[in-house]
C-alpha cells in the first residue's frame, strides 16, 4: 500500500481556491453566449438570387457554438467531479480509510462520480455504506 503524505487543510484551501475560480467563470461563459448570439443576429445577410436572411456566418457561429457547448459542460462537471472527489478522498484518509483515499482519488484523477465509489464501498461487515 502506499503511503501518502497529505495536508488536509493545504488540499482544502487548494480544492476551495479552485472552485472559486471555477465559479467565477459562470459569467464570462454567460457573456460568451450572449455575444455568439449577438454576433450570428448581427452578421448580416445575403441578397440576391441566393438570398439568406441569417447570411453565411450567423448560421455557422450557431453550429459552432452548438458544437462546443457539450465539451464545455464536460469540462463544468468534470472540474465539479474531480474536486469532490479529491475532498472525499482527504476525508477518508483523514478517517484512517487508506483503501477509500485510494479509490476516491482514482476517481477523481478519472473524472468519475466520486458518488459511484462510495455507492460501491462496503463496510468490513459486507454491508452497503451509505
């Protein structure tokens, strides 16, 4: 088993300045949306024998922005799940739980539900843990 050599307090201000700079995103990616809108509004249009009233561009920021949303909110839930899960694991480390650290900080690494672990765990008795 390996032995592990963590601050619990250093790996929670750690966790908790990252949240706070992941939560200080939620208005810039606010902005960008309004600004992808505004720009496909206000891209023009085509006039002529191939008249388009969104023209070329508006309609291409729309896919591509359309596009990116999922990778955006992966990156939203995976940020989310790899904090929590890090947490988890300094708990479970600090209970003296060395194989729940372990596996609670795979799942981090991993991007996993850090829920999915301890839904998974048993207690020494071959209970569930809730």
């Amino acid at each position: 088993m390996a032995r592990w050599d963590v601050e619990p307090g250093t790996v929670r201000t750690v966790v908790g300045n990252t949240a706070k700079a992941a939560g200080e995103l939620q208005g810039p990616a606010e902005s960008y949306a309004k600004h992808v809108q505004s720009a496909a509004t206000n891209a023009g249009s085509l006039v002529g024998p191939c008249e388009a009233p969104g023209g070329l561009v508006g309609p291409a920021l729309v896919a591509w922005a359309n596009g990116m949303t999922p990778d955006l909110e992966f990156m939203a839930e995976r940020t989310q799940r790899t904090l929590e899960g890090a947490l988890l694991a300094v708990g479970a480390y600090e209970d003296g739980d060395q194989e729940m650290a372990e596996r609670l900080e795979r799942a981090a690494i991993e991007g996993r539900d850090p829920k999915d672990i301890l839904g998974e765990a048993e207690t020494p008795g071959g209970r569930k843990r809730s």
